[in-house]
C-alpha cells in the first residue's frame, strides 16, 4: 500500500517536473535572465510570432503588406533579414517590432538561433 502511494507521488511529482519544460521562454527566463541556446518553429517561433505579430500582419489589410500567419512567410522575412531587422531595434525606434516595446532578450536570441538554422519548420 505505502509502495503504491509512492510510486503515484513520485509519478505526479515527475509530471509536475517535466511540464515546466514546455512553459514559454519568458516565463521561464524573465525578460533578462538567461535563455537555452536551441529554437524551433514549433514551440518558440511561432507561439510569439501568434502572440505578438498576427494582430497586425494577418489577412488582406495586414499591416505593412506582410502577412505573417504561414511558416512560409514568416521564413521569408528571416531569410531577407526584416524580421530580425525589426525587433531588434531599441524602443522608440519608429520602425521597431513590435510597436509596443521590445520583445524579450529570450526570445529575440530565439529568432537569432532560428534564422541561423535555416528558419525551418522543425
Ligand atoms: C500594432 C501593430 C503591429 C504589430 C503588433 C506588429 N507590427 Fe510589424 N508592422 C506594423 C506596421 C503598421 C508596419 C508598416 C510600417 C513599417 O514598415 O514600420 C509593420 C511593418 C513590419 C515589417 C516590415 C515589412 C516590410 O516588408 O517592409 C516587418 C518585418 C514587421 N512589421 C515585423 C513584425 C514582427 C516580427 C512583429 C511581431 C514581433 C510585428 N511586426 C508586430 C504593425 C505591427
């Protein structure tokens, strides 16, 4: 009965563990702090790009003519070198990406790390 119960600790403890892996890059490392060197499409890239960039640059009137809701152009910016262009201009920059403020160092080393990999759709 007690090996019972401890296996099932140990298990939802484990899980408990294993799910901050997948918490977004920010929450994890502030705005500051420091950030895993690896990105990926699908769990780093795109989940910003959906949080911060689509409420503007999706559909017919995307902002600026850039529609940004397909990895396919999403890669095209990195490759012709506008997107890193854009977010890593400092704040107040009036071309700077988003208009809001800067995305985190986290996050804009992500874009770095993923442009330099070919900006795939891993
Ligand atoms: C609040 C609206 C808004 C948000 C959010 C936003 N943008 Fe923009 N973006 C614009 C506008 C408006 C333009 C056109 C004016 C300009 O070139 O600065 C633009 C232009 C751009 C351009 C240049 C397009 C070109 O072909 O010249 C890039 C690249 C870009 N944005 C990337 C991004 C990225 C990446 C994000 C998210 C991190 C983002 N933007 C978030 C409004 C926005």
């Amino acid at each position: 009965m007690l090996k019972t119960f401890s296996v099932i600790f140990l298990l939802v403890s484990l899980t408990a563990v294993s799910s901050c892996y997948y918490d977004n890059a920010e929450q994890l490392y502030g705005t500051g702090g420091t950030c895993d060197s690896t990105a990926t499409w699908t769990l780093d890239v795109q989940p910003m790009i959906q949080s911060q960039c689509l409420g503007c640059h999706q559909g017919a009137s995307a902002s600026g003519g850039l529609d940004l809701s397909t990895h396919a152009n999403v890669q095209n910016s990195a490759l012709n070198g506008s997107l890193l262009d854009r977010i890593q201009r400092g704040a107040g920059d009036p071309l700077a990406m988003p208009p809001s403020g800067p995305l985190s160092n986290c996050s804009q080393a992500k874009v770095r790390v993923w442009e330099r990999g070919g900006a795939l759709p891993n």
